[in-house]
C-alpha cells in the first residue's frame, strides 16, 4: 500500500510541475514588457546658499515589468527644477519624467553663512561689587554676501562666566549668534575699593618647642570705606621678628599693609622626648641560647638635649624576630610606650658546626682541549640544615686523571678544608673537539628566475681540532642569503655557518640566469588584455618556451575577484594561448578563479587594479586578502606575484571616472604611483610609466583606441615590452619582432619607453625620440645639391625607350610635353645610393624610382611612389644597377613663365645615404687645445729610426740641423690620448709624418709622409705601435728671420678626438 501511494505522489507531483512550466511558457510568451518605475540614485541633494542646481553623479534607472532594469542617459529623461531657489534656504523637490513615468526626491538649499558679528554701545567698566550688565550693547551680523542685520537680544549670546563682581581685574565678555559658531569678545574692568583697615583671622597661635613660625591658615582681609571686606592674597608683611623658638614663652606677632597694622599672639609650649637611648644590651648567642633582656636600661632624650631614665613600666622590648636555633643577625626593637619613639639594637647568633658539603651552578662540560678549572659554588651544611657558600680558601678540588685532550667522562672531588673527611664527588665531560672548517664540495651553483634557494643540495666535510673529519649535513648550518634575489638577475656571495659555532663558515657563489619556460597568469580586466595581447610573440622571438593566461572581466576591480574567488562565482572569460593562438574563452563557458589558478602550475601571477580606482588607495583594501587566497589555491608552492601598474587616461579622455583625477593625466599617474606605493606589497610592472614615456614620443598622447584601452598595435605593443622585460630581465633591445603595420621606428621607441619604465618606474622619462624624421635620418646626411645631377630645367628618364639612357629635357626634346611636368635627377649606383639611404618625398608630390637592370633598354618601369618615407634595401635594389628619380606633382612645372617651378620640384625630393665613419666621427669628436698638442717652440722633428729616437730635434738644441727649421713637431702621443675614433685634419699645401714607435726604443722604419686631407684613426692605424707623434710642414723654410711661420704651421694640423 506504501508503495502504491508513493507511486501516486510522484505521478501526481509531475503532472503538477508541468502545468506549471506550461503555464509559465504561456505567461512568458503572452506578456508584453511595459515601463513599471523610474528611480533615483546618487543625485546631489545638498547645495551651498547660491549655488546654481546641478544633477551631480545622478543615475536614473528604467525598471520595467518583467523585472528588467536600464540606466537612461541624460537625454532619455527630462527634469524639472522649476521649484528650487538658490537664494532662498530650505527643502525643495526635483521631478524627474520618462515614458509617462515621473519620480521625484528632495534637495536643501542651505542657510547662509554669518561671517563675523561687531558690537557698539558696550559697558566695559564696573565699580566693585557692582552686578555685570550689558549696557545699550547692540550686535550686528555680517553675512557671506555682503549683507548684514542688527540681532535683537533673542538672537545673541552672553557668556560672562569670567566676571568677578568682588575682585578687581579685567575680564573678557564673549558674544555669539545662536545657531551659529561665530563669536567675537570684548574686555570689561572691575575698580577697586578704598581700604580702610585691616582685620586678621585663623593665625597659628600655638608652637611645639623648636618648631619654626608659620602663619597658619592666616587670613587677611582689608576693610574698605564701605563697610566690605576683601581677603588680602599678597602684598601683606609679617614681623616674627620677636619669635624664639627654642624658648618657651608668648610673643607678638604683627601684620602690616597698606599703611594698617594689627597684631596677634603665640606660644611655644615645653620641650617633648624626642627619641630613646638603649645601652648594656647583649649583643652575640652561641646557637641554641635564649635572648637575655634583664640587663638593659633606656634613656628618654628630649628637645632640649636633656635625657632621662625610664622605668620598666614606661617601655616594651620586642625580641619576636629572635632564633635561637637559626644563624645570623636579629633586629631588637625597644618601644617607649604611649609614644612613636623606638631604638633598634643587632645581636647574632653564631653558626652551628657543618656536617656536609654540597657543589651548585658548576661547570660540568668542557671543550676539547680545555684546562680544567673548577668553576662553582660549594656550600657548608650546618647540623641545623642551613648552608653557607664557602670561600675558595675552605675547600679542595681535586681531578686527578683529567685529559683536556681525550673526550669523555672525568671525577672531580671537592673536600672540606677544616674537616677533609667531609667531601663530595661529581662528574665532568671533555666533549668532542670542535669544528674548526667547514669544506663544501658539491653545491647547487646556479638557479633560475624566480627559483627559490635550497640549501638540502649542499653537502661537504668538516674538519675538526683534532684534524678528524665528518660529513656536512643541512642540519649542521645556517646559510645567510644575504642580499640574494630570485627575483633579479646576478651572481650572490652566501656566508654558510655552523649552527654551534658562527665564527666557523665559508661562502659559496651563487647565480640567477633566466628560466627558459615561463608560465604566466594575469588576473585582471581589459587593461590585462592590452598587456598581454603580444607578451607570447615577444617570448617566443626571445627564445622562451611558455604558456599565457588571462582572466578576463571588463573593468574587474581587486574587491569583486576577491568577492569572486570566496564565491567561486564561474563568471570569467579565459584567455588562453593555445600554441600559436589566443583562444579567449578557453573551454567555450564561464570560468571560475580558480579553475584557472589550477589550470597550470603558474611561474607567476599578476594581478591589477580596475582602472577606474587605479589612484585611490583605499581601493586596495582587499589586495592582501586575495593574494593570500590565491596563494593557497595555486599548485607551484613557488608561486612568484607581480602588481600591473595600469596607465593614466589619454589626456582627452571622456571615461567617466576620469573626474576623479581632475579629468588630468599627470593627476591621474601621480594618483597611481603614489596609491601603488601605499597599498602594494609586491614587485610591480611599471608599465603606466611605460605608456607615460611613450607618449613623450613622436607618437604623443595617441596610444589609446578610446581615450583609455591601448591601441591594438603600437599602445599593446609597449605593455607587451613592459611586461616581459619585467618578468624576464631580458634586454629589450633584442627584441625583433613587431607588429605587423607598425615600423622600426615604432620598435625602437617602444623598446625605449619600456626600457626606461624597468630602469625608472617612478618617474617618466621623456624620450629622445620626438620627430620620426629624425629617427628616419640618424646617422644619415643629406645629399647636396650638386650629387642629385639635377635636369636644368624640366626633363624625365623613360627606360623602356630607345633613349632609356638620356634624360629626355625641355632642352632635346622640345615637342615633348611631359618633360614640362617633372625634373629628374641623375642615374646613382648602388655604391652612391647604399643600402641604408632613405628617400623622403614631400606631401602632394610623386616619382617614379626608374630602374635598369643592365645599360640598355628595360622591359618595364616602376611604379610611382607617393610614400613619406622608402628605405634602401637590398630588395629595393633587386637586380638593378642603376636608379633615377622622375619627380613631379601632376601639372605643368613651368605654366608660370614669370616663375617656373622646376626649383621648388627639385626641394621636393631629399635622399639620405649613410654618413662615413669620418663624418660620423668628426660629429662626436672635439678638436685639441693648443695646449693638449705639446707643439715645440720653433722648429723640430722626430725621428723614431736613430740613436736619439726618444728626443725632439729642434732649432734650440740642434741649431746646426737643416731640418729643424722646416718642420714644427706635436709631443708623443698615446693610445689613450688619441683613441681609436680621432680624426686628423691637415690643411693643402701642407703634411705629416705620423712618427710611429712599437716600443719605446730605436726603431727599424718610420711612417711615410701623409697630405691626405681627413684620417681616421682605427686600430689598422694604430697596429703594434704604442706612440705616434707628428712632424707638420709645407717644404719649405719656417724660419724666416722676418716673418717666421712656426706658430702658422701649428694651425695646419687639427685633431678631434672622441667626446667624453
């Protein structure tokens, strides 16, 4: 029957539960979605007095019938203020309409602003005991506007607490508005009476013998005019002149003021006891005797020095702290009775005779190699059970077969020196020798990135005192890592210890190379979409095997992961790079944080705020709470976290948090640098500093698709760099690869900004590539004028025509019309336009680059160009040999016969061609001072081939030589002094002789004469040689006795070297 019913149940359960999908189907498909409500939220309900209406961060939301809701934009709603007033304080409503729908909430104007108040008419002076009043005073306000208004009495304020009708003084008056914090204040002044005597009351009128005189309690009060009186606090005169405290008697006191005396009298009383004196107190027991008091006798002392003795019923002897059968010193007290005065007298008891001996705190271990040396303390046990520590003098130690140099266990016998009978015996241990080396053989020398130190791969020996050795164990040792890193590339020098012994150690060396596999999760938003777009092509064109994650929620802020991870809410899409693609929603569904932080044994982790809260500190809150929980969930115990610092907004950028950072991009980096260095606790990716400098490039403030996500290529680009130098430490410039429609210039300045953000995180560094023209023409120069060959006037180069190799001009082929349209230059060779030129063609204007593959007529032409920039590359050259460049704008160059255009066409075209090593050199070189030469005075030469190889030959000291007037001769030269790169420069008509020597010693040639304009110096000029020296002249006599031109012959030589 159970069963049956059961049965029933069910079947009638489920015939129910599809009633009521149908019904729900039917519901659903029957009901029509209609506007229910519109609500408020978040509008600026409080404005200052004046201040103009506004919405503030109002959002007004659309809920409809099925449950639906939708935020309307401003232009959806209208609002109706036509209530409010801005000069009037109070509450007023706002209405709000949409659809027909109208909601409405409350806002208040508040009231305005009292700036300060001023009073007239004020009573400020008061007679002495006259009641505080305020006079006519009359109180005006003075508002924020300018306006002010008089208070009646109601509306202000009194505060008087200070005045003191019965004192004479200034006081301060302190008016206030009510409702308002403003205050201001004013001084009154209560007069002085007139005194017309003097009263005295509560002196001290009674003194013990010997006591000084005092005053008391006195009071004095001075007796006015008018009958009142006032306690005098100072100014009064007390003569006690007359006062002896050592004698007992009256006297008169008296007391002046103000001209007014009155006088009083004391007393000093009888001198009292002031102590006793005992005496014939037996002071020393034998241990074991009573305490004997019959003999005693007291003495009562008095004030005066007088004493007297006390009977035995005026005093009590107190010997409770006496023991007879205990060692030491008591404390006898003697009490005169009635009264607070005792003496105290010591007596002793003397020791019992010992009848053992015990040892304590001694020294039961010593090193290996160790004298023995007792060290303790050994104490006498008396019949009484107590002890005394005994000198060292009382008592013998003995160890007869001790062995400082054998380990083990030794007797030591400690006996009583008055009694050798009473002794003791303990045991001592001479422990193993020390370590006194340690030897590591076999260690693990070098890590990866982010590879965690073990010291379990140590192993070694230890050599100790006696020249033993054991085996090194981990458990033996400390290791201080000192200031190792796995977070940064290097080598580490690591003190390993013994535990036991610190002074005992060595170091080890230690290195931290790049990991060639990586494997990365960023937990983030869109902000680590841009950054993570192009990290797997930078890894892989560096060489690194990897994997690539990325948990994506759109503006995902730190607290909602938080919330997400704790919930395991499956709301992620999950990037994934999967061999050569992004998947971006690995698996096809939602995700979980944690399914992802499981995924893979993650190297590195990184996490971001939402940029919206980038800047604001308190946004952070969460931060440690979820990397903890990350951190607990993730399956690589060696987990390293890295912070994504994310990018300011593009300057005009309409996000709508951007008002949170002054709507400014300096405001906003500033904001994130400084809530990074308050809240994260972890190394950061500075790549909102590498999008900073970017943006200090030719590029500007154009790195953004929106005004705040990076642009696909150049802005993805830069995080991509940033984040991989981070996480890699590799040099960036080794990075080739590009995005596909970005340019070398576009790398070059990316692997700037993200280099500079690694070496500078804190602060933008701007670059030093502003213009791209300028990075098109480093290193080049400009042709001349002369090189490009131009046509005179109009002309063209045609290479699939029987003139292929003349230029057809105005001038031999006047019919032709289209020579009017372009000017042409000559034909270049591959050598005079090298790979590695660039031609630029200016905006509006074209050529066509002809080509020849041999000197003769081509098949076809190329095409014309109309490109900024055209590199010269191998592939531009192909197989031709011979270029021209046909340049034109389309119309006719010379319509304007006044002014032809053929000049300004030929301005059109600039070709640059690498600059030679000397152009270059001579750009980054600085010329000698005078000086830095070592000229000779007047005439001389070197020459390294004879005996004198190491002395100038000059006109002073070989005035007999024919040669020595003809030259002027520069010092010796080194290679440090004139380093590969320096430049030579000799005039025409002029030469050198570049002295040369190998060694400093007699040489077998010397160097040829040069006249060649320009040298540069490299290592083929330098070769062997280790000095240079030179000999300058034109041929001819310098020493003219009329006009010598040796210091003109010094300014025929000019040498640049390298700058510093």
């Amino acid at each position: 029957m159970m069963k049956k019913s059961k049965v029933k149940s069910l079947g009638c359960a489920l015939i129910f539960l599809i009633i009521v999908v149908a019904l729900v189907v039917v519901s659903a498909c029957s009901t029509e979605t209609t506007l229910s409500e519109i609500s408020v939220s978040g509008a600026k309900i409080e404005f200052e007095y004046n201040e103009d209406f506004s919405l503030g961060d109002a959002v007004v939301t659309a809920t409809y019938s099925d449950g639906s809701k939708k935020n309307l934009d401003k232009d959806d709603y209208t609002v109706d203020s036509s209530a409010f007033n801005k000069t009037q304080s109070g509450t007023y409503s706002i209405k709000i309409e949409y659809n027909g729908k109208q909601t409405s909430y409350d806002v208040i104007v508040k009231e305005l602003e009292i700036e300060r108040i001023t009073l007239n008419e004020v009573k400020t002076e008061f007679s002495w005991g006259e009641d505080f009043s305020v006079g006519n005073l009359v109180v005006t306000k003075f508002y924020a506007d300018g306006t002010s208004s008089s208070c009646d009495s109601s509306e202000y304020t009194i505060n008087s607490l200070s005045y003191n009708k019965n004192k004479a003084g200034t006081y301060s008056i302190i008016v206030g508005v009510k409702g308002s914090l403003v205050t201001t204040s004013y001084d009154v002044v209560v007069k002085q009476p007139l005194i017309d005597g003097i009263e005295l009351s509560n002196a001290k009128t009674s003194f013990s013998w010997g006591e000084d005189f005092s005053v008391g309690d006195l009071v004095v009060k001075a007796v006015y005019q008018d009958g009142s009186k006032a306690v005098v606090e100072n100014g009064y005169v007390v003569d006690s002149s007359l006062f002896n405290k050592n004698k007992s008697a009256q006297y008169q006191i008296s007391v002046s003021y103000e001209g007014f005396t009155q006088s009083y009298s004391v007393v000093v009383l009888s001198p009292k006891v002031n102590g006793i004196r005992v005496v014939n107190l037996q002071e020393s027991y034998r241990w074991g005797t009573n305490f004997i008091n019959s003999k005693i006798e007291v003495y009562k002392t008095y004030q005066d020095g007088s004493e007297r003795k006390a009977s035995v019923s005026e005093y009590t002897i107190d010997s409770s702290a006496y023991n007879a059968n205990q060692e030491g010193a008591y404390e006898i007290i003697v009490k005169l009775n009635g009264t607070e005065y005792q003496d105290s007298v010591s007596v002793s008891v003397n020791a019992p005779h010992v009848s053992k001996i015990k040892v304590s705190n001694h020294k039961t271990k010593y090193d290996w190699g160790e004298e023995f040396e007792f060290v303790g303390e050994v104490k006498a046990i008396y019949i009484d059970k107590s002890e005394v520590v005994l000198n060292d003098n009382e008592y013998t130690v003995l160890c007869e077969d001790y062995n400082k140099e054998q380990s083990g266990k030794y007797s030591v016998v400690v006996s009583y020196n008055e009694n050798s009978t009473i002794k003791i015996t303990y045991t001592i241990t001479v422990k193993e020798p020390k370590i006194k080396s340690l030897n590591i053989t076999s260690y693990k020398k070098e890590y990866t990135l982010y590879e965690t130190f073990s010291p379990d791969d140590i192993s070694g020996t230890v050599v100790r005192e006696d020249g033993s050795e054991d085996s090194l164990t981990s458990s033996m040792i400390t290791i201080d890592q000192g200031n190792y890193d796995d977070f940064v590339l290097g080598d580490y020098i690591m003190n390993v210890q013994l535990k036991d012994d610190p002074t005992v150690g060595t170091e080890i060396a230690i290195s931290v190379k790049r990991a060639k596999k990586l494997r990365i999760l960023m937990i983030g938003n869109s902000f680590s979409d841009d950054t993570s777009e192009y990290a797997p092509q930078i890894l892989k064109n560096l060489g690194y095997e990897f994997e690539v994650g990325n948990m994506f929620i759109g503006g995902c802020s730190i607290s909602a992961h938080y919330s997400n991870l704790l919930a395991n809410n499956a709301k992620y899409d999950f990037r994934y790079y999967n061999g050569d693609k992004w998947d971006y929603n690995y698996g096809g569904v939602k995700q979980t944080l944690e399914y992802a932080i499981k995924f893979k044994d993650w190297d590195i982790i990184t996490f971001q705020q939402a940029s919206s809260d980038s800047g604001i500190p308190t946004s952070y809150g969460d931060l440690i709470w979820l990397v903890d929980s990350v951190q607990r969930r993730a399956t690589n115990p060696n987990v390293k976290f890295f912070f994504n610092m994310t990018w300011a907004y593009q300057q005009n950028s309409t996000h709508s948090a951007f008002p949170k950072y002054n709507s400014n991009q300096i405001t906003m980096y500033n904001a994130i640098l400084s809530a990074i260095d308050k809240s994260v606790d972890m190394r950061v990716i500075p790549n909102g500093t590498a999008i900073q400098n970017a943006r200090t490039t030719f590029v500007g403030d154009n790195l953004t698709r929106d005004g705040y996500h990076l642009s696909y290529d150049f802005g993805r680009y830069v995080a991509g760099l940033t984040l991989i130098g981070r996480l890699t430490c590799e040099d960036l410039s080794k990075v080739t690869f590009v995005p596909s429609n970005l340019s070398e210039e576009y790398r070059i300045v990316a692997v700037e900004s993200a280099t500079n953000a690694l070496e500078n995180p804190k602060q933008i560094t701007n670059s030093k590539y502003t213009n791209i023209e300028g990075m098109k023409t480093q290193g080049l120069r400009a042709l001349s004028y002369e090189e490009y060959g131009w046509t005179t006037t109009g002309g063209y180069w045609n290479s699939t025509t029987n003139d292929y190799n003349k230029c057809i001009t105005v001038e031999n082929s006047s019919s032709d019309s289209n020579t009017h349209k372009f000017v042409a230059t000559k034909r270049f060779t591959k050598q005079e336009l090298p790979v590695g030129s660039v031609i630029k063609i200016e905006s509006g204007w074209q050529y066509r680059p002809e080509a020849w593959i041999t000197d003769a007529k081509q098949a076809s032409r190329p095409n014309n160009v109309t490109t900024t920039y055209v590199d010269v590359t191998e592939e531009w050259w192909g197989n031709y040999t011979l270029r021209a460049f046909n340049v034109t704008n389309g119309t006719v160059l010379d319509s304007n016969s006044a002014s032809p255009q053929f000049e300004t066409a030929k301005t059109k075209l600039t070709i640059y061609v690498p600059k030679s090593a000397l152009e270059t050199a001579l750009e980054n070189a600085r010329e000698l001072s005078y000086e830095e030469y070592g000229w000779t005075t007047t005439g001389g030469f070197w020459r390294s081939d004879v005996d004198a190889y190491n002395v100038c030959t000059t006109c002073e000291k070989n005035p007999s030589d024919p040669n020595a007037p003809k030259f002027v001769a520069t010092k010796r030269f080194t290679k440090q002094e004139l380093p590969v790169g320096s430049v030579i420069k000799i005039e025409s008509g002029w030469q050198y002789r570049p002295e040369a020597w190998v060694t400093d010693a007699k040489q077998s040639s010397r160097p040829s004469n040069v006249s060649t304009t320009y040298v540069l110096i490299t290592e083929e000029w330098w070769g062997n040689y280790t000095l240079r020296a030179f000999n300058v002249t034109n041929g001819t006599s310098l020493a003219s006795s009329t006009n010598p031109q040796f210091e003109t012959a010094k300014t025929k030589l000019t040498i640049y070297v390298p700058k510093k």
